[in-house]
C-alpha cells in the first residue's frame, strides 16, 4: 500500500518503566548529606496522597504526573560544594531525556518520548569536593525552529501534532528528531543520541551545538553512518575499545534491516571494514539490543503493520507508532545472534536474510517483548546469557494520543503488563535454550545497569529501577512508575536488595561508578562502586541527586551516602553515563 511507504523513516524508542523489607529514605541519615541554596522555583502546593491516587504499586499518581512538566530553566557551568569520598573517581556524569512538553503557543507534547531533549552534566573532583552542574537543551533542528516561532514545528512519532489543527498535520509524515534518549562523551566530542535520527554534536562543557548558531549539529560523522539513523543504546566492548551500534531502516516492500556499526571508542570511526546488515520480514519494533564477544544479539518480535493507524496517522489522527501490531498471540519470540566476525568477512555481509542465512543463529524462546536488555556474555561452556526486563505482552496503539498526554489517563498503568527480570541461557549449537528461564524480580524492573567495563562480560550483579513496591507474580495487568532500586543477584535472586524512595519520589536509570583503586573485572570487587540518580519529586516538584555505596552486603539498603537538591527542576528523564577523566 502506496500510504504506508510514509512509515519508512520510522524508528521508535519507548520507556517501559514502569517479598522484600524495603527501607525508605530519611535524608538525615545520609553521611554526605549536603544542604544548598539554590534558586526557588514557583510555590507548588503538595499533592495529597489519598488511597485512591496511589498506584498498585505505592506510586502517587498525581506526583508522577506532575513530574512530566517543563525544565524551568537552563543553567551554565556552575559548581556546588559536595562532600565527597575520597575514593570518588573525577569525571563527568550525563543524562538525556525529554525536557519541554509545551511550546511558547500552547500547544503539548502528547507522549514523554516526544519531547525536546535535554542534557543533564555534572562533572565531580572529588579533590575539591565540587561538582561543575549545568543543564541545556539539545540544539535540535526542531528546537530551534519550535523557539524562533513559538510552535510546535514538527509532528512526534508517539501522537504530538503540529501547532494549527487538522491542515498543519495532514499528509505530513515528517517528524522531530527530538535528541532525547541517551549521551556519549567520545575524544572532545558529546553526541546526543535519539534512534529515529542522526546524533547531534555537542561541547562536552557548554552542552552548546559544536557547529555553533545557525548551523545544525546532526552528524553521519563523516559518512560513517550509512543510514538516516543511529540507535540510542550502543554497547561498549571493554576488550576492543569499542562501541557497537545499530540502525533500523524499514520499507514496507521488503521489510526491516538492521545495520551494524563498530566504532572506535576516541575517534568514533570504523574499527572494521565491514557494515553487516540483516533483513527481518515485516516492521521492527527494535530499541536495544546486547553483544557479547562473538554476537551481536536483538529480540525480534512478530510484527505487522495496522493499515487502518497508518491512514489514521497520514490523517493526523493517530500517532506513526501505533501502525504497528505486535502479535502478542504467538508462543515464541525469535533471539538473532549474529557473528561480530563478520565485521571482518571478504563474504557478503549486506541485506542477509537472517531466517535463511546459516551465518546468523536464531534461537526460540517463550513469547515475550522487552525494551531493555542487561548484559551478555558467553560462559564456560560456550553458552550465551543474557539478562532481559521482559512483559507478556505490549499494545503500542494504547501508548500513543491525539488529544491529551497519556500521563493523564485516569490509570495509565492499568492495561500495562508488569516487567520482569528474566535471565536466559541459550545452547548456541543446539539453537535453543539449555534451561528454563530463570526469573531474577518481579518488582516491575527496568533500566537493568552494569559497570561498563562488566559489558559483554560475566556479571553478577545489575541495578535496576523498580516499583515503589512489588506486586504478585501472577498479576496480568497493572503496573507502574520506577520508584526503587534494587541490586539483583543474578546468581541468589533471594539476596537481592532494594531501596525504596516516597511515594511522590521517582529515580531514574542508574549509573554505576567504580571506586577508585578496584577492579570491578574481578568477582570478589564486582560491586565495589557506587550508584548516581536523579530523583524526579512531582509533589514538590524538586529533583535529587542521590548517591549509594553498593559494595557488599546491605550497602544499597543501608541508604543513600550522598542526596541534595539540585539547582533546577529535572523532569523523568532517559539514559545516562559515567566518563572517568572527562574533567573541565
């Protein structure tokens, strides 16, 4: 069908955030507990938190919606005083996500995955006992035309429309790319990513576009990427110095495909000669994937496309992602592994059929989608694991609007099936698992971290945000907000810890830091680090950021060591990272 040839740029990127004694905060028991003045924002009367506003997970709705509001501000380079351990590396921690949900005319961001990206920074000398924070918007080619004319420019992949009703939107099947879903710090370079469109360059201090005004900062770094995209979640490989990546670019006429990317980890440019592309029949609903030493490794769902969203979408009824149907009715999903060493092939290595192609191993397993994997790596046995937050089943049409955000539906969570943390093990000869999945929490886990060293490596541990409290393994429906961390013991799940925040308090991914003098590649130094997140308050609307030290038995339900209030409000916010040595 010609209507849906309009579909071909689309690549989507969702948040699926959604019987342990759990410890709450107090902020008195932090022993770095820091106090600082800070601008005050606008009087925000607190929101009650009635049985009926809470969650069936402890989340105060009402808190979280209000979470999804406009950053007030952008502050320039400014340090704080911050007591610190001495053993806390120096480096700078990054954060995206989506920071404005209105334009100057009125007009809303109908879906958080949206909205205009936002660059979070704090750079920590522990030397000094400071922190260099500043936040900015990513100089987005959308952003800058959304500020010079006080509109909405440009329709949102998930629903958002045009300023000027039914003829601005009609027929137009361009979209924003919005910068808002995970940041790298490569050589002098910061490269703000978003899967739907090429990464924007950006100074690594200022947060400014490094083409400077009038100029767009979206980059194909000099030809490197072959695609109009770049996935947001690229994988580093510790051994080679390396970040691996992808893009997916679909045509109705012949499908999804998939490109491998290789980079070096301070030039960002080619490691090997080779671009390996698969090709999966039908639309591909693919936002994370994992390597391992030899394996590139992606879930590939039953997908199909609704011809009846896409002309509601070319219309500007309905969003571009809700023409996709994932057949939530199959009983297996499809784990393609695909061999790293065909970044090196002299074989054709372009548009492989990977369910005809012998080079590419596909193994089943029970039906599921996740948006998130862990890590990988292979064992001892040349085995393949790896770690997954996972739901039963997903319905992408219910996660786009038209007419409202969707945070404000009366139960957002309501038809939303929770998250779990599953650990698979595949026998890599015999195309198929070694043994039943092995399910590491229930407490409605996402944002599954590592140290980044431990990526493509045998781990122990992950750090997770979960829900304010858990819920019973056999609830279908109904899930909710992050509103805890845990650290999963993906070996003894019965000793995993967690850590709950209040009910109106929501964190965001975490960032694991190794301590200075040890070595996290080795098992017994493993969890010798500590943990950094944001903490989104809706009902005061403040943000926190809040510091653990997770190393050994009940560090992280001993509390945080480390929480002040930062200097502007943080709305939820995405995807993050540690750069040790990327000081200013």
């Amino acid at each position: 069908m010609k209507l849906l040839v309009a579909l071909s740029a689309l690549e989507l990127l969702l948040k699926a955030t959604d019987a342990f004694t759990v410890p709450h905060l107090d902020k008195t028991t932090c022993r770095h507990a820091v106090h600082l003045q800070v601008s005050t924002l606008d009087e925000v009367k607190p929101s009650s938190v009635a049985s009926e506003n809470l969650s069936r997970t402890g989340a105060d709705l009402d808190a979280w919606r209000r979470g999804y509001s406009t950053c007030p501000k952008e502050i320039p380079p400014t340090k704080l005083r911050v007591e610190l351990p001495k053993d806390f590396p120096s480096g700078t921690y990054y954060r995206n996500g989506g920071g404005r949900y209105e334009a100057d005319d009125g007009t809303k961001v109908l879906h958080p995955f949206d909205a205009d990206g936002m660059i979070v920074a704090m750079t920590f000398d522990s030397e000094e006992n400071e922190i260099l924070f500043r936040n900015k918007f990513v100089e987005t080619k959308g952003y800058v035309e959304d500020k010079a004319t006080g509109k909405m420019s440009a329709r949102g992949i998930f629903g958002t429309m045009r300023s000027g009703g039914f003829f601005a939107n009609a027929f137009r099947t361009d979209f924003k790319n919005v910068g808002n879903t995970n940041v790298v710090h490569v050589g002098d370079d910061l490269y703000a990513l978003w899967e739907g469109g090429l990464p924007y360059k950006l100074d690594p201090l200022t947060l400014k576009n490094k083409n400077g005004p009038g100029e767009m900062g979206d980059t194909n770094l000099d030809g490197t990427i072959k695609t109009d995209s770049f996935a947001a979640h690229l994988r580093y490989d510790p051994v080679n110095k390396s970040y691996v990546n992808f893009a997916v670019k679909f045509d109705p006429a012949v499908g999804s495909k998939i490109t491998l990317y290789e980079l070096d980890e301070q030039s960002f440019r080619p490691t090997k000669r080779n671009n390996p592309s698969i090709v999966s029949p039908g639309p591909g609903l693919i936002h994370d994937f994992i390597i391992t030493e030899n394996y590139c490794i992606f879930n590939i769902n039953e997908c199909s496309l609704s011809e009846k969203n896409a002309v509601k979408a070319l219309f500007g009824f309905a969003g571009f992602s809700s023409s996709i149907d994932i057949d939530n009715s199959v009983k297996e999903t499809s784990i393609v592994l695909i061999p790293r060493s065909l970044f090196d092939s002299n074989e054709n290595v372009s548009d492989i059929d990977f369910l005809n192609d012998d080079r590419v191993i596909v193994c089943k397993v029970p039906n599921h989608f996740n948006f998130h994997f862990g890590n990988a790596f292979e064992d001892e046995d040349g085995n393949v694991v790896f770690d997954t937050t996972q739901t039963s089943e997903i319905e992408i049409d219910s996660m786009s609007s038209t007419s409202f955000p969707v945070w404000e539906l009366d139960d957002p969570f309501g038809l939303v099936a929770p998250n779990v943390l599953v650990r698979y093990t595949l026998d890599i000869k015999e195309k198929k698992l070694s043994s039943d999945p092995k399910v590491l929490s229930t407490q409605v886990p996402e944002f599954p971290t590592i140290p980044r060293d431990l990526s493509a490596r045998k781990h122990r541990y992950l750090y997770p945000v979960a829900s304010h409290r858990n819920i019973e393994a056999s609830v279908k429906k109904g899930s909710g907000p992050a509103g805890a961390l845990q650290k999963v013991d993906c070996e003894f799940p019965e000793n995993t810890e967690t850590f709950a925040f209040e009910p109106w308090e929501f964190p965001g991914e975490a960032v694991f830091v190794p301590k200075l003098g040890k070595d996290i590649t080795q098992p017994e130094q493993e969890d010798a680090g500590y943990l950094l997140v944001h903490v989104t308050n809706g009902r005061d609307k403040t943000t926190d950021l809040v510091v653990f030290d997770v190393e050994g038995k009940g560090g992280l339900e001993n509390g945080p060591i480390i929480r002040f209030e930062l200097p502007v409000f943080l709305p939820h916010m995405l995807h993050g990272n540690f750069f040790p040595g990327v000081t200013f």
